[in-house]
C-alpha cells in the first residue's frame, strides 16, 4: 500500500473502495454532479487543498472532466494534481452495460493504469509515515464522540468548532482530524467546544 500525501478526490463510493485497496490517503468521492451543490463538501475540498494539496482522480468521460473542471475553478491551481487514467473502452465488472461513452472509469481499470497514474502526475508518495500519536475511532469513544449516550450531539458541537461538514461519518471524521491536527490539537478542541471538562 502506497500512502499519499494529499487528499484524493474521486467522483463515487465504487471509485473510493477500489482506491482504498490501494493506498493510505484521505479520499472524498463527489457524489458525481452532487459536488456543484454541496457547499459543506466544497469548503472540505478547499480545506483539504490549503492543508496538504488535493489529487483530483475522475474518470475520463466527459462526467468526469466537468467535476474535475469544477473542483478546479473553486480550489488555487497550485493546490492540485490531476491524475488522469487514460481512455480504456469497455464496462466494469459490476454493470450490466457500459457507460454512455464506453470508457471504464476509475472503479474498472487495473492497479497498474492506476499506480500510472498517480506516478504520472507526481503525486507525493512514500512507504512509511512519521511517528505522530494519531487520534483513532477509540479515541473518539473515550471522548463520548461515538457509540454512547449523546455522542451524535456531542460530534456535532465538535464538527460545528471545526467547521466540518455535520454528515461526516466517525471513519471519515477521524481520517480528517488525522489530516488537520495532532492528538494534543484534538483534545484541546474537545475542551474548547465543552465535550469534556479534562
């Protein structure tokens, strides 16, 4: 598994459980053309971009290059790669039929088109990551973030301090924080928004 350094944009959830087979990074799926709309997802996006650089990964249809346009008109050029898989005709294994255009998207091209890829557009891999205390789903139990009584109020007074979109799963919140701030940061922004009193 190769980790990236930045936050990978790709259109759906089929495209984000095939890359999360292959590499360690943040990733957001737009939701396809959902993206134009969703104001939380696009200042996430922005955030993610100022702090370590968005990889933007869409299929190679025309769907795919009006979100990456989109994504960049609303995010500094010098804060984003395009990686881009190259015209591949065929369907993936889970349609019936292939797409309008009949090129295989993100989700259906091999490890290696992808790995291609993301070499291509130099992307900021490496094999290791530097030891940091980094904050887990364990973590936001013992803060009462997750599985206990209140813990979705409690989450949403922290996702509302951190200015984090309120739908953010607890998986992806904790890919997020580990993307924003160390522990210590975390737990002194638990303090702050009155999760606990410690």
């Amino acid at each position: 598994m190769i980790k990236i350094e930045q936050a990978v944009i790709v259109e759906g959830k089929y495209d984000k459980i095939r890359l999360s087979s292959m590499i360690d990074a943040v990733i957001i799926e737009t939701n396809g053309f959902a993206i134009f709309k969703n104001k939380e997802k696009q200042r996430l996006i922005r955030k993610l971009a100022e702090k370590r650089g968005i990889l933007i990964l869409t299929d190679s249809d025309s769907a795919g290059f009006k979100i990456r346009s989109f994504i960049s008109g609303t995010v500094p050029a010098k804060d984003i790669i395009n990686a881009y898989i190259p015209d591949i005709f065929g369907k993936e294994k889970r349609k019936t039929e292939p797409s309008k255009e009949g090129k295989i998207g993100v989700e259906g091209v091999s490890n290696k088109v992808i790995f291609e890829a993301l070499c291509h557009a130099g992307a900021t891999c490496s094999m290791t990551s530097h030891e940091t205390r980094r904050i887990t789903i364990t973590d936001l139990y013992e803060f009462g973030l997750s599985g206990g009584v209140n813990s979705k109020s409690k989450k949403a007074l922290l996702l509302k301090y951190l200015d984090l979109p309120e739908r953010l799963s607890t998986s992806s919140l904790v890919q997020i924080l580990n993307v924003f701030m160390e522990y210590d940061d975390f737990v002194n922004a638990v303090k702050a928004c009155g999760i606990c009193e410690e």
